[in-house]
C-alpha cells in the first residue's frame, strides 16, 4: 500500500456499517445498550472478514472486554492483501441508541499497517477542526485564541462559530471558556466520533469545531476522518485522575503531555472511512424501517482522491432471505439469541452472513 489503491475500500467497507447500524437500529429506545453493541459488533464482524484484505483491528469496540468479535489484536478480512489496521466502532453511541436519541452511527476505518496510533488508556483531549481551519489551531494555546483563529480563518466573527463539546463535567471548565469567548455551543450526550465529523464537514453540519476530552479510540478514528475530509487533529492523552492512567502511558513509552498531531494519530497516506447513521443525526439519517426492507444512510471517504460520497440503501429483507437461503442453511448466528430479527447490510452473499451463517 506504497501507492494509491485501485479499488476504494470503503465502498466494502459500507457493507459492514450498513450490517451493523441495520443490527443495532432494533434496539433503539429499548433501555438495552449491551445488547445493541453486541448485536452491532457480531454484523459487523461477520462482514468485515468477508472484504479482500489482510487486516489486525488495532481499535475495537469501546466495550471490547464484554464482546466476542472485534477484539483489539484481532485478524479480520480473507487474509487477502493489502495488510492494514482496522479501526472500529460498531455503535459510536451505545447510550444514544439505548435512550432513542439522535445522533448514534457505526464507522470502519483502514489504513495501512501499522500507521494507526493505538491508544492504551480511555480518554483524550484534543481539537478537531475543517479544511479552512487547518494549521491555525494549537491544543496548547488558549481557547480563545483558537476561536479567534478560527474565525479569522472562515472571514467571520467568533460569535458566529459553533463548537461541539461532549457534556461531561470534566469539560465543564471549557464549556465556560467558549461562553465567555462568545462562541456558541452545541453540547452533545454521547457520539464523540460524530462530534469530530460535524467539525470536519462544517458545511453540512453547522459546525465549527470540537474541543474538549472525550474517548481516545474516538479520537484515532476522527483522526482517519480528517486525513480523509482535509481537516486536523491534535490532541493529548487524558490521564484520569486516582487511576493508573499516567503510569500505563508512561510505561506504553509516551509522554502524557506530549502533543499528538494528525500524523501521529494516522499517519497513513491511504486511508478509507465508512460510517451509517443509527439514529438520526446531523449528517445522516437513522435506520427508516418499512414493511419488506430498510433504509440507510451511509458516509464514505477515501484519503487518496478526497472523495466522499453519501449513500442512500433499500435493503429488500425478503430478498436478502431467498439469496441466503440458496447458498446457506437457515441457522442463526450467535447474536440471534438475543435478537432474531437482524438482517443483512446488502444483496449479495457475503453480507447475507449478517442473518444466515454458512453450512459447516
């Protein structure tokens, strides 16, 4: 992978967050995150190790500890080359779908092996911004310089920015400082990764930038969002205080304040990034159901050619069964115990595997 690829990834890759969001979108609203995050990660499993590729996942779920498939250090796709790392998260919102609300999604990302930082510890604080914004920002200067910054940038005034923070009290702090800056907010519940894209497509999404800390996972996906839309990233890992965070850091061989930019957090040239709304969002929409299908909405970029696409899927369930049933045998698959009603991402044998497993 020295050299652009001929064929885009992420229009594989699509298939699994198209098979996952299908898998998680049963849930929503049900009280039951575990289970939509199990149901996500087994769909997308089962894809993923279909596409032509020879992969490690270097990023899994954030839950990985409670889940089967997915796991960190784990080899995904035929076995096929090119040799990539495989960043993942099935639900980037488990609790927004659990309660029903807006903004979940599902997001792959790939890149070559061994370009893709792999954090050892849960949080990050770091800044996200677009294309007009690139190179202005530093994660160690004052809040309202970056603002300032970034407002010179896109030739308006700081109280016309909007910044996407996530509502924890560990960023109560800065969600003053952007108050008395001017700039206004858009707080949000959960969906660190989908924070990140609303800064990175702000001409879609309204939005201006995303500060504060927030999952570091999160941040090496955004991190591949960003190599893919123009945009940037830096950032520093966030040692939770009476923990042994600062410890694991240390002893993973890196500085906890070292300040990590976009090309330590990927440093790859090629890199492809799907993602599927779960539930509605500011990017894309939900999982829609109807009587015989589904319909999603899907997100796919490619660093090389800096295209990015929008997806519009019927999913025809009737037919995904027929498809199957001629070439598998009706058994469900793990994750059917505890949802029978997943479905597959497309039309074609591979991601039939979302509801039928193969014949032994």
């Amino acid at each position: 992978m020295t050299a652009p690829l001929d064929r885009n990834l992420a229009l594989e890759l699509v298939r699994a967050t198209e098979a996952a969001a299908l898998a998680a979108a049963r849930w929503m609203g049900r009280g039951d995150a575990h289970t939509a995050d199990r149901a996500a990660s087994d769909a997308m499993h089962l894809v993923l190790a279909t596409v032509d590729m020879d992969g490690v996942v270097v990023i899994g779920p954030a839950n990985e500890r409670d889940l089967p498939t997915l796991r960190t250090g784990e080899s995904i796709g035929n076995g096929n080359v090119p040799r990539v790392d495989v960043a993942v998260d099935p639900i980037d919102g488990t609790g927004l779908t659990a309660q029903g609300l807006p903004g979940a999604l599902s997001i792959v990302a790939l890149a070559e092996r061994g370009s893709l930082f792999e954090p050892r510890i849960p949080y990050m604080d770091k800044i996200v911004v677009g294309p007009r914004a690139t190179g202005v920002v530093s994660i160690e200067a004052p809040v309202r310089e970056n603002l300032e910054s970034i407002a010179l940038a896109s030739d308006r005034e700081v109280g016309d920015l909007t910044v996407v923070i996530l509502s924890r009290p560990r960023n109560r702090e800065l969600v003053e400082q952007v108050r008395q800056s001017g700039a206004r907010i858009r707080l949000i519940g959960d969906g660190d990764i989908a924070g990140a894209l609303m800064a990175l497509l702000d001409e879609h999404a309204g939005a201006d930038v995303l500060m504060g800390v927030g999952g570091a996972a999160e941040g090496v996906l955004a991190a591949c969002a960003a190599r893919c839309l123009g945009g940037d990233i830096q950032a520093r890992l966030w040692p939770r205080p009476d923990s042994t965070d600062r410890q694991d850091v240390i002893a993973q061989g890196h500085s906890p304040d070292r300040v990590l930019t976009l090309d330590d957090l990927c440093r790859a040239e090629n890199v492809f990034v799907a993602a599927t709304g779960v539930t509605n969002g500011e990017l894309m929409e939900g999982v829609r159901y109807f009587s015989t299908g589904a319909v999603t909405q899907s997100l796919v970029m490619r660093s090389a050619s800096g295209t990015v696409r929008w997806i519009d899927a019927k999913h025809d369930f009737s037919r995904l069964r027929k498809l199957a049933g001629s070439r598998y045998e009706a058994r469900p698959v793990a994750v059917q115990a505890t949802n029978p009603t997943v479905h597959a991402a497309d039309g074609d044998a591979s991601a039939a595997d979302a509801e039928y497993s193969p014949t032994a």
